[in-house]
C-alpha cells in the first residue's frame, strides 16, 4: 500500500525568504505526481503535475523536483509572500483503484509579512 | 465550463439519518472519485467510478453507496449517518488514464453528524 508522508507537518516563516517542502512515498512506481493548495475551508486547487519519467516542473515562483527512485518530491517556492500561505497537499499516482490519488497529510504554510 | 460542483456546501445531519451528497462534472471525463477530508488528515478513497454503470470501492467505503448512471453525475450516498462520518467530502474528476491527466476537485460538502 503506498504511504504519502509530508514533512514538516507545519512551517511558519517571514515573507521574503525561500522554502522548502517535503513530500516522500513508499512505492516507486507512480505514474505521476501531483502538488496541490489548499486555502482554509476550501477546495483543492492544482499547482503542478510531474509525470514518472519527469525530474522537475515550474511555475513561476514554484518548482517541483521528482526522484522516483529515492521516493522523494520537493516543492520550492522562492521569494514566499504571505499569499502563499496555505496548506499544500502531495499526491502519487499508481495505477490501483482507478488512478485515484494517495495523499499526504499536508504541511501547513504560514508567511508572516 | 463549471467543471466539478457539489452540492450542499453544508449539511448537518442528525445520527441515523441519511442524504445524497451530488457531485457533477460537465468536463466528459470517464473517471469520477469521491474522497474524505478529516481534520489535519490527507484525503482517503470513498469510491470511485471508470465509466457509466461501473463503481468500485476505496479505501473507506464503509457506510456508503455509489452510483453512476451518467458520466456527469457520481451520487454518494450516506445511509443511517454516524458522528465518525463528520468530515469534507470531495468529488474529482479526471479525463482517462493517461499520465498526463489532472485530476480535477469540487469545492467540497461539510457534513457534521450530531
């Protein structure tokens, strides 16, 4: 069974300052990986998607590295505002239960101004 | 596009009663899921659907029921509610099996079981 774990569970830091976010999973043989936000009391919105055979993805201030080998995501996010705080799921993609998502548990982002 | 919608935004449910959370997606996608969100919890597998007339279960399936007679609509239905049933449900969507493919999530139904 895949296990998602995120780590840090929650992360507070000034505005300004790069980060780092942490996703790693069990079984290496996903399809795709998925990073999402979530602001409080709300939907999931989609941030970006590396596909198995992919090392990383950007979009604007974020990036996304994948090493399916070692089991390991990071999702780096430069010059943080506090915009961007939120909570940030990981999802991996296998291919049981109809390419249904297994997540992690989140780190919860706080950028103080 | 709408793309995926839930409704209610917000029930409360009293122990033993039941309701249908609605999930439609007018994006054509053949792969509809249903996950639950508990507080500072991933989301988990309810059930999930591959196609009209074909529905499967997730992780949690317990004390709940799916159907899937169109490819817009995914209904889940609770029946006689439990307080551990307190929680965000979310509705995906994702075009097929293609690596490529997002899935896609409604705004989510907040059920309280009391």
């Amino acid at each position: 069974k895949q296990e998602v774990t995120q780590i840090p569970a929650a992360l507070s830091v000034p505005e300004g300052e790069n980060l780092v976010l942490n996703c790693s999973f069990t079984d290496s043989a996903i399809y795709n990986l998925q990073w999402f936000r979530q602001d409080p009391g709300k939907g999931l919105t989609s941030l970006l998607l590396i596909q198995s055979s992919q090392r990383e993805q950007t979009s604007g201030r974020l990036n996304a590295s994948l090493d399916k080998s070692s089991g390991r995501s990071t999702l780096y996010i430069a010059a943080s505002q506090p915009g961007d705080s939120a909570t940030y799921l990981c999802a991996v993609l296998n291919s049981n239960s109809g390419y249904a998502l297994n997540f992690g548990k989140g780190t919860s982002l706080l950028v103080t101004p | 596009n709408a793309g995926v919608t839930q409704t209610p935004k917000f029930r409360i449910l009293k122990i033993g009663q039941s309701m249908t959370l609605q999930c439609t997606q007018d994006m054509n996608h053949n792969y509809m899921y249903w996950y639950r969100q508990d507080p500072g919890m991933g989301l988990k597998l309810i059930y999930y659907s591959v196609g009209a007339g074909i529905t499967d279960k997730g992780e949690v399936p317990n004390g709940y029921n799916v159907s899937r007679s169109t490819t817009e609509d995914f209904p889940l239905r609770l029946e006689l509610a439990a307080p551990s049933q307190t929680s965000v449900y979310f509705c995906a969507s994702r075009l097929g099996t293609g690596i490529i493919y997002e899935q896609y999530f409604g705004p989510g139904t907040r059920l309280t079981v009391t």
